[in-house]
C-alpha cells in the first residue's frame, strides 16, 4: 500500500502529502537534502597558525570531556559556558548524523526571539557530506536574513533557502519535512527540482499555493523552466 497520501507536480517541484519516513522508501535517489525538522580539533598534531604552535591535549575530546565534566562536578549550581569547535559538534553531543558531520552555518536572524534571560537570535545548519561531496560554493559560517514567520511558526526567509541551496548545490533536491514549502519555493525561484514531503494537509496546500504562486510569479534575473503543468493524485 502506498504511504503517499497526495502527489502533486508543480513545474519541476514534486509536493508529496505522507509521513516522509514511509514515503522515502518510494523515491528514487536525489542529490541535496535541505530541511527543517521538528525541532579532537588537532588529530595529526600539526598545530595552529603560520608557526604550527600546538595545544597541549588536543589530540582527541576525551581530556576536555573528562576535564568539563569533573568542573561540573564542582558546581552544586550555577550555569557553566564551554567553547567547543563546530567542527566537533557530533563528537562533543554525539548524534546519529556524527558520521557524516561537515561542519555548520549559522543563521542570524537579526532580531531576538520570544524567552527569558537567554533569547536566541540564531539558528544552527548542520552540513552532511556523502560519498565525498564538496560544497558548491564558498561561504561563510554567518548567513544574515531577516527572519519571518507569515504562515509556519518556523518559516524560513525565502532568501536563506536560496543562499543555502546555491551553496549545498545539487539538481534535485530534497525536503522531507517541507511544511509551508520554502526550500521549494526557492527551487522555482533558482530553476532547481524539488522534492517536498509533508505531513499536516493544512500546511501541505499551503506548500503548493506558495510553489505555484512562484512559478506564476518568477524572478526577472532566474533563467526558469518550462511552464508548469499541474498534476494531482488523491490516494
């Protein structure tokens, strides 16, 4: 029995009603995966800098680990600050992604969110690599976008996605938790093929309101594809 509930073709965006870990055992391979979902520095001993200059330890995490966690130990309460390396993430909190761990972005969203003493103003991206692959592009580890949040409480700016997915590259890629459709928004904006699977039918229509409405309404400067031919399939 099929796990799609709805399928939906929009130009080159593909919108897929379903629970993305059944529908993704139909779908065949893609290359870029961009989603939101709900929510040892120095091995080799080379050193740091023009003059190589080490740091004793740094070999691996196991004496900071040991030393971090002993200093918690000495605190029967207060609140400790560690700087660590992106380039560890996994290996410092471990993760089932640790494995293809590239490093990560860091989204600045110009303006604090909702909380206490401690309001985020920041989101984190963390890159996966696969079989070898390089980003497309060269870029910072800052991405600076106003946020937004017009119809998903976690909506994405339409400019981060396009500026992500320059920089992840890939002819098709994939969306697996879509929800009110940026990443595929910004795929008819960039001319790119989009995959993107939903689970709540509200922000599923949504998704393809918004897809249209970029085909409908393309960027002057974004050589864009044929015009869109829409296909529906209720299941």
């Amino acid at each position: 029995m099929t796990a799609i509930k709805k399928d939906v073709t929009i130009g080159d965006c593909r919108l897929i009603l379903g629970d993305c870990l059944e529908v993704m055992k139909e779908l065949g391979p893609v290359d870029a995966v961009v989603t939101d979902p709900p929510y040892g520095i120095d091995p080799d001993g080379a050193g740091y800098g023009r003059d190589g200059r080490g740091i004793k330890n740094d070999f691996n995490e196991e004496v900071m680990q040991m030393g971090v966690n002993m200093a918690l130990s000495l605190m029967p309460r207060g609140i400790a600050a560690m700087f660590y390396s992106a380039k560890i993430t996994p290996r410092v909190f471990g993760g089932q992604m640790a494995t293809s761990y590239f490093g990560e972005i860091i989204w600045d969203k110009k303006a604090p969110g909702m909380g206490g003493r401690l309001r985020y103003q920041h989101e984190n991206i963390a890159l996966m690599s696969i079989g070898g692959a390089a980003l497309a592009d060269n870029c910072f580890s800052i991405l600076t976008h106003y946020r937004c949040g017009k119809v998903h409480p976690h909506e994405k700016p339409i400019s981060l996605m396009m500026e992500l997915l320059g920089i992840v590259g890939g002819e098709c890629v994939l969306d697996c938790f879509m929800g009110s459709g940026t990443t595929l928004v910004a795929c008819a904006k960039m001319g790119r093929k989009g995959i993107g699977i939903e689970l709540d039918p509200d922000y599923f229509e949504i998704a393809c309101k918004r897809v249209q409405e970029a085909y409908d309404q393309p960027d002057l400067f974004v050589e864009q594809p044929a015009p869109p031919e829409q296909t529906g399939m209720d299941i």
